[in-house]
C-alpha cells in the first residue's frame, strides 16, 4: 500500500470525513506533517488553530508528556466541540521520552467525560487515540 494510501486509511479510520471542521490543539515542530495534510485532504479544508472560537466537527491534540495536565486539555478539547464531534488525541509512541500511558489516556478520557476507543499507530512516532462523547469509541 502507498505511504498516501495508508495516511488516507489512517484519516478515514479514526472518523475524518468530507466537509468536516477540524480545530487542532497542540500543534509543535514535532508533530507529523503528513498526517496533518491527510486529514486536511480527506475534510477538504485547512485544520482551525486554537484560536478558532466557531463549533468544530473534531479536535485533533497532539500531547507529550510534560505538556501540562491532561485532563484540562481533553476539557478545553471540548470546548468548541459540537455534540456529535470527537477529539483525536496523538501522543508519542512507546520508547519516546514524552510517551503517554494507555492507562493515564483512559483515566484522563473519563475524568474529561469521554470514551477512549483503541489506539493505532499515526506516522512514524505518534500513537492516535479516538476519544468520543459519551457511549463507546467506535472505530470505523
């Protein structure tokens, strides 16, 4: 499978479709570009920044360990976040120095009130999370 194809499914797996607003939060000389310009291609538009202050579809947050406290952060991901929408939440994988715990996602997705689905590898350091309202995390 070409590296594009496998962006796309990537992108189309976590939930992006077509027309949708996305709002990242996060956003570091680290994160992969080209996950980014997949999710920009698939929703047809460019990703908001976290100044954007209209209602978004989802939120796409890169977090490191150290970045601060991440149960504050899934809370203010949801601050613009219709009632359908979902947060992408993208940490480094296992072996980084600023990797993130599956465990400390899941507790961090509860307290936020959110539901975190399973994790799949997003580019080649970041592990992306699916975390929704309510009900259970459903992977496309």
């Amino acid at each position: 499978m070409a590296i594009g194809a496998q962006k796309s499914a990537l992108a189309e797996k976590l939930g992006f479709e077509k027309d949708q607003v996305v709002q990242e939060l996060g956003w570091d000389d680290d994160v992969d570009d080209a996950v980014r310009e997949q999710i920009e291609e698939l929703t047809g538009s460019g990703l908001e920044d976290e100044d954007y202050d209209g209602v978004v579809d989802a939120v796409l947050l890169w977090w490191r360990d150290g970045d601060g406290d991440l149960i504050d952060d899934c809370v203010d991901a949801l601050t613009n976040l219709a009632d359908k929408g979902f947060v992408v939440l993208l940490v480094p994988g296992a072996g980084h120095p600023d990797h993130v715990d599956a465990s400390d996602i899941a507790e961090a997705a509860q307290t936020a009130g959110l539901n975190a689905g399973t994790s799949t590898r997003a580019g080649d350091e970041w592990i992306a999370t699916k975390l929704v309202q309510g009900g259970v995390a459903k992977q496309r």
